[in-house]
C-alpha cells in the first residue's frame, strides 16, 4: 500500500522497532538514565507517564540493557489477575512454587530474592505496571514485601509505572513508607516542540525514506493536535500516510493531515 508509494522499505513507527533504533529525545533520555541511577543503587523507583508518553517502551529499553547473567527482570502488569495471582506470579518468577497463604507467599518471596542475589550473584528486577489500578492495601503490602533487614539493604531492583496520579496517592499518609523509600522518581512528558518534527523525520529515515514526505505545514498540524505524545504522533502520521495514499499525494500537505485526524477522532 502506502509503503511502495512513498518507497518506504518497511512500515514506520512500529511497535517492535528496536531500541537501538529508537528517536533519543531529550525526556527519553531522561528517563532512561533515572532507571540507569536506580539500577546502580538499587531499590524501589517510581516510573509515571500519561497513555502513550512512551513508558513501556522505555521499560523495554531498560531490560534489553541489562545483562542477563547478572540481572534476572520478572515483568507483572497488574491488569493480568488479582493481588494473589500477583504475589504467585513474582514468586513463580523467582523458580519458586508458590505457597498458599499470603504470609507464606511473603517469605517465600523475600527468600527467594535473597537466594538469588546471595547465592547466584543475580539481582532480580521487578516491574511492575499499571500499578494505578493498586488497591490501596496492596500498596501497602509492597513496602514490607520489599522491606530486607530492616531496610538496611536492597537485593533487589523494584520498579512502580503507572499513570500520573499514582504518585498524588503516593504522597498520602499511609503510603508514607512507600514513598519514603522510593529512590528514583521519573515522570515522561510529551515531546517539546521542537523535537516533533525531529521524531517523525527519525522514524521515517528508519523506515527507508528518502525523500521529505510531509511538508512543513502538514509536520506543523501533527505537532499541534498530538502536543507530543508519541502514541498519538505515531497514529495521525501513519493515517496521514494511508490518506496520502488514498489521494496519490507525492507529498502530504495540511489537508491530508487534517483528513487524517477527522477519520481518527482526535
């Protein structure tokens, strides 16, 4: 389709692309050298974004930097089951068979992490996501789950992602443990501006363009109506791609953009 028109080698803005191949904004950047602070000291971080600030990406990045035969990453987004499916899943993580009672499930755990930072010379990393969607007791049974020696040591790295407001009901009174311990605190905002542009332009370079596809003014409208998030970038540039397309547009100007918009409803 739109590929062979606009002689792009393979589709652009895909959700596989590697993160190699990633646009080094200056958040992301940010972002990443948060994680890089929290892996070096270990402990719990905090890692917030609205939909489609380019979270999960940026936890992809972080765990296809570690080195697997020293870091052992057990990746649990909380929409998947219950708080119990929870604690079995990091315990099944770990290689452990998971206990029945929550007490047991609490030591297995902490023991399993112990063994295998002691033992093995592997620190396990935690991410846990959509953690917004936390009852309020499960988040605060994640600050003496995590809790070693009395929080005198941290075998582990733990990572909090979520949206925006978790961090508001972090700073409540019973989540005061919590919050306390949290080392790294890192929240992605949208792309500037100036490095809209600079994105599409990289993600198309990658796709094989050779030529420039949008003009000025039609880069100008994405810009405007995404205000720089990744995710709504990515959905009006593609479907501005399949309208030029459609109209045989050599380039794309303002009007296939704003036609693009108006078939995604934004």
């Amino acid at each position: 389709m739109y590929k062979s028109f606009y002689s792009l080698a393979k589709e652009p803005f895909s959700k596989d692309i590697r993160p190699s191949d990633a646009f080094l904004s200056s958040d992301y950047q940010g972002a990443l050298n948060a994680l890089s602070y929290l892996q070096k000291s270990k402990g719990i971080g905090l890692l917030i974004g609205d939909p489609g600030a380019g979270k999960t990406f940026t936890l992809r990045a972080f765990k296809e930097s570690l080195n697997p035969s020293l870091y052992h990453v057990i990746y649990f987004p909380l929409s998947t089951g219950g708080v119990m499916d929870f604690y079995r899943g990091l315990a099944y993580g770990l290689g452990e068979e998971p206990k029945y009672r929550k007490v047991d499930l609490f030591r297995q755990i902490q023991q399993g992490i112990e063994r295998m930072d002691k033992e093995r010379k592997v620190t396990p990393v935690f991410i846990l996501d959509e953690m917004h969607l936390a009852k309020d007791a499960f988040l605060q049974d994640i600050a003496l789950l995590f809790n070693f020696q009395m929080d005198s040591t941290n075998p582990f790295i733990l990572i909090l992602a979520g949206l925006p407001h978790l961090k508001t009901r972090l700073t409540m009174n019973h989540h005061r443990p919590l919050s306390q311990r949290l080392i790294m605190k890192y929240e992605i905002q949208p792309l500037p501006k100036e490095e809209i542009v600079s994105y599409i332009n990289h993600h198309l370079k990658i796709a094989g363009a050779k030529m420039p596809i949008f003009t000025e003014s039609a880069l100008e409208a994405i810009a405007l109506r995404s205000q720089g998030w990744p995710r709504v970038i990515n959905k009006i540039t593609i479907n501005s791609l399949l309208f030029g397309f459609q109209l045989k547009k050599e380039q794309i100007d303002e009007e296939v953009v704003r036609l693009a918009i108006e078939d995604i409803g934004i």
